[in-house]
C-alpha cells in the first residue's frame, strides 16, 4: 500500500518561492539572448552591405556617393541601413579608404560602424549602453587602369 503524502504546513507554496526566484536569472539568460540574436543580425546586415559597397566600388572607385547609395540601399539590408544612416546623420558611419591610388590592382575598403543600444537595462549595467558593431569589406580594384 502507498502511503499518501501530504504537504507539511510549513512546505506550502515552496514551489511558487523556488518558481519565483529562479525565474529572475532566467529571464535575464533570455534578455541577452534576444539582445545578442538583435546584434547578430544588425552585424550580418552591415557586413552584407560593406560588401556590396566594395564591389560597386571596385568598379567605380571614385563615385564615392555611389558607394555610399549602395551600401544603404544593398539588397535585403537596404531599409535597415537606410534608417540608421539617415542620410549622414543616423548613428551609423560608413567609411570608405583606398590603399594607394583610385585605380586597377589597388584596394578599396568598406567600413561600416554602428553603436548597438541595449535594450535590457539590467544586461547593459554589465557590458556598458552600447556595444560597437564594425563591419568591413575590401576588394581590389578593377577599374580604371592606373596611368
């Protein structure tokens, strides 16, 4: 025969405490995970376009307004970009340097820089407001042919 158990008075709603308090550090765990999956697609995205930016600019290294257009308007990338550059004035920086002159063999390079604002004020008390994202991208350049 099983003896039946039953709760001690002072057992009563343990599960709910245990519950209650092991639930804090979870939902932290979770907080971070979203903030971090939020960064890694923001990186991908400003990888994907410095790399367009480069390849326009490999066959168009002195069109730097081209360049620039390119890396806001990259396929799939395009909208999230577009909002954080905002013409110049989002919080986003596109850079783009040459190593030598503007023309065959040489290199142009594409940096994208972005600040990434953490949403959980608990996970930025830790590793600071902002975390900074680059992404970069170099390709030769194709065209013109040096002089």
């Amino acid at each position: 025969m099983h003896k039946r158990l039953i709760p001690n008075k002072h057992e009563r709603g343990q599960s709910l405490v245990e519950f209650a308090i092991s639930l804090i550090p979870i939902l932290i765990l979770l907080a971070g995970a979203v903030d971090f999956g939020i960064g890694l697609f923001h990186y991908t995205t400003m990888r994907d376009a410095a790399q367009e930016g480069a390849l326009f600019g490999s066959m168009n290294p002195d069109n730097t307004a081209g360049i620039t257009g390119r890396v806001v308007g990259a396929a799939g990338a395009g909208e999230l970009i577009d909002r954080l550059y905002d013409g110049g004035n989002g919080p986003l920086e596109i850079i783009i340097s040459y190593s030598g002159a503007h023309c065959e063999g040489n290199s142009i390079t594409v940096s994208i820089q972005y600040d990434y604002p953490l949403s959980m004020p608990l996970i930025s008390a830790f590793v600071g407001e902002t975390i900074p994202l680059q992404a970069i991208a170099t390709d030769t350049i194709l065209s013109p042919v040096c002089p």
